[in-house]
C-alpha cells in the first residue's frame, strides 16, 4: 500500500472512531449503560454519572455532538470536499487533538498508562474504601480506553501531518 494510501486511511480511522465514542455517547445520553459503569471517575462523580445526574447527561449529549462534528472534521481531511476548509485551522486542530489524546492515554492527566499501573502496582495506592473498584477501573482503563484514545490520538495526529505534506507538495 503506497504511504499515501496509509496514511489517507488515518483520516477514516479517526472518523471511525469518532463515530464510535459518539454512539456509545448517545446511548448514555438515551437511557443506556453503554460502559459508563467503567469508566474512571473519582467516586463522587462516578455516583453521579451512574445515578444520571442531569449534569452528566448533558455532557453525553454535547460529547455525542462533539463527535458527530469530529467524523465530519476527518473526513474533511481525506475527502474532496474538504479542500474548501481552511487548511492549516484543519491541520493544527486535528494534530492538537490527537496530542490531548495520546496525553490522555499516557497519563498525563492522571488516567491512562501510567496512571493505571502506579495503581496496580500499589506505587499510587487507592483511598481504602474504593481500592477494589480503582483496580477494576484501572484494569478497564490500561486494556481498554487508553489504547482507544492512543489509537484514536494517532489516527488524528497523522490525518493533521498528512495535511501538512499534501500543502507542501502543492506548493
């Protein structure tokens, strides 16, 4: 498969998954579980989301919105149509996202990779009283949404560098 081809695939898979993380949004935001029991909360805000907190749902909404805009976004760097968008707005967007994601999914922010194996390994122990439900979260967390956001990271880091060659080569 020529480079090109690959990394044209880049932008499919970030509006791939885009529209992936956005159904299981809307499914939360309509009533469903859709893993929402796994995902890694602090307890108060964990209560909350699982007790539908008017709050939390909201934020499904807008999560799922923002990531119907996100499938359009990728495919705009990969369609026709989306040489009419500004392309370095598009460019330093998609690299910016997909910087905070593989961020998320290293653990900068306290979850992912990192995050989770200091829990594991007992080097970041858990308040006593939620040890067992932070080793179950972290489990979810190393196996499941941190390969999914460094996934979904890379995906749009390479659709933003695969803009920057295309600008040049048209120069």
């Amino acid at each position: 498969m020529p480079r090109a081809d690959r990394t044209r695939a880049a932008g499919y898979g970030a509006a791939l998954l885009a529209a992936a993380y956005g159904s299981m949004k809307l499914a939360q935001a309509l009533g469903a579980n859709a893993l929402a029991d796994k995902d890694p909360l602090p307890p108060e805000l964990r209560e909350r989301l699982l007790a539908r907190d008017p709050l939390f749902i909201a934020s499904h909404w807008a999560l799922a919105s923002a990531a119907a805009i996100g499938v359009i976004v990728a495919l705009a760097t990969v369609r026709p149509w989306g040489t009419t968008l500004p392309r370095r707005l598009l460019m330093v967007g998609t690299t910016t996202l997909g910087i905070l994601m593989i961020a998320r999914s290293a653990g900068v922010v306290g979850f992912g990779f990192v995050g989770d194996v200091l829990l594991l390994t007992g080097l970041r122990p858990a308040r006593h009283e939620y040890a067992v439900l932070a080793r179950d979260l972290a489990w979810w967390d190393l196996l499941l949404w941190s390969p999914f956001f460094l996934l979904w990271g890379a995906c749009w880091v390479t659709a933003g560098w695969r803009l920057r060659r295309t600008d040049r080569e048209r120069l």
